[in-house]
C-alpha cells in the first residue's frame, strides 16, 4: 500500500478539476477506513494507458468492480474499456495543486 | 511558491504521470499510406536485386547502399501493417465486419505478408502484401460509398494501386 506519492497530470478528461500539468497526492491511507467510493478521484493502473487518474462513476456493489469517468465527453474511462478491478487502485487524490503556469 | 517547489522538483525526480486521458476521435483514416508503403517495400526488393548484380560487391558503397535498402524495407512494411491496424482498430466496426466477411482474414494476412517481407527479399510477398493492401483499400472506400479505380501508380515499381474516385 502507498502511504504517500506525487504525481503529475496529463492530459485534460478531468478538467477543470484538474489540468494538464497539476500536481496530485495519492494515498492508500483513506481505503483502511473505507474502500472506494464514488466520487473519489482515483489514481489506478490500467494496461495498456499506464496509470491513470479519473472520478469514481460507480461500484458495483459486492463485485469488487470499479466504474471510473472522466468529465470531459472524449474521457477514455469505463465507458470505453470497461470497469477496473479493486486491484488496480493505487491511491486516492488526498492533495492537489494546481498549475498556474 | 509550492507549485515551482513542486515544479523544480519534479524536473529533478520526475514524478510518475497520472493520465486524465482523452482520445479525440479525429475521423481522418484513409488507407493510402498503406498502399505507398508496400510500394515502397517492392522497390526496395527491385533495388536490392539490381544491386545484389552488380560484380564489385565488397566495397563500402555497396554495403552502405544494400543497408540503406533493407533499414527502409524494413521500416515501411513495419508502417504499412502500422496504418492498417490503426483503421481495423480504430474505424472498422462490427457492421463492417458483418458486410465483409473476409475482412478480418484480411488484416490477418496484411500483419503476416508485412512480417514477411521483412524477413525475406522475396517480390512475390512484397506484391502480395499489395494487393491485400489494395483490397483493403477497396473495402474502406466501399463503407463510405465511394468508387475506387485501379491504375498503375506514375512511378517505380509502376504496380496497380486501388485509388478513390473523388
């Protein structure tokens, strides 16, 4: 489990929460006491994009199934590939700072 | 302040990327550059042959042209099977593979000619890698409703290419 870890965003299906660039906390932490919700900004593997990062649509109750969206209408999330595995979840964004640049 | 603390140290560290990622569906395929670069596979094989006759072959312009064909051989058959995999994936849908049956044997054989002629210098694959390409070509143009033609292409090797009648 990752207790803390930094990492930037690219690309722009979370905008305007998060931009191109914005710097984001993850942690594990926040799943001891209860595990993903919907709503949670979520960071999570998924071959073959690599990590990612998207806002928790739905969980399908008792199947250990993730539905994740973006919230920009050409998002790549559960829409296109399906939902994600319990498993797959590194960390939910617990921190954010945003890029002004 | 935070953010350029976060900044500078992500040029040091280079933190992991999360990707928020979108895939805007440009909708701009067409199968031409497949057809160009089996084209292109076939004149290298003509080039290599017509070097490979020559007498005096152990000197470095002889080696440096004979690489030069076969790195470029190589990178368009690796291309052509590249641009056919981008409209398989990306634009045939299962109403098409519906109409054209034989579409996926079809793509199947594109990926195996251009693996192919890459291992070997053989015309014959190279022209067959076209005219699956060609075909290919046909069926593409055939979802969109648009007539094509076969001419031989203005330049070397001066093979038969399907072309849209725009």
């Amino acid at each position: 489990m990752i207790l803390f870890k930094l990492l930037k965003v690219t690309g722009s299906s979370l905008e305007p929460e998060f931009k191109e660039g914005d710097f984001v906390g993850i942690s594990g932490i926040p799943f001891l006491f209860h595990p993903p919700q919907t709503g949670d900004v979520i960071v999570f593997r998924k071959p073959p994009y690599g990590t990612m990062i998207k806002t928790i649509a739905r969980v399908e109750p008792g199947q250990k199934e993730i539905e994740v969206w973006g919230t920009h209408k050409d998002s790549v999330d559960s829409r296109s590939f399906g939902p994600i595995s319990f498993d797959s979840v590194i960390g939910k964004v617990i921190w954010r700072i945003h890029n002004r640049r | 302040m935070i953010e350029k603390i976060l900044t500078k140290l992500d040029r040091l560290l280079h933190f992991e990327r999360a990707r928020a990622h979108c895939d805007i569906p440009c909708g701009i395929y067409d199968p031409h550059l497949s057809q160009l670069a089996a084209l292109t596979v076939i004149r290298m094989v003509d080039l290599m042959a017509e070097l490979s006759g020559m007498e005096k072959k152990e000197n470095i312009e002889y080696h440096n042209s004979m690489s030069r064909y076969v790195a470029i051989k190589e990178e368009h058959a690796e291309l052509c099977k590249r641009e056919v995999r981008v409209i398989w994936g990306d634009y045939i849908k299962q109403e098409h593979l519906d109409k054209y049956p034989e579409l996926a044997g079809l793509v199947h054989k594109i990926m195996q000619l251009g693996s192919k002629s890459r291992q070997t210098a053989s015309r014959e694959t190279a022209l067959e890698l076209l005219k699956a390409v060609n075909r290919f070509a046909e069926i593409y143009w055939e979802t969109k409703n648009i007539p094509t033609k076969r001419v031989k292409a203005p330049y070397k090797p001066g093979e038969e290419v399907v072309y849209p009648v725009l």
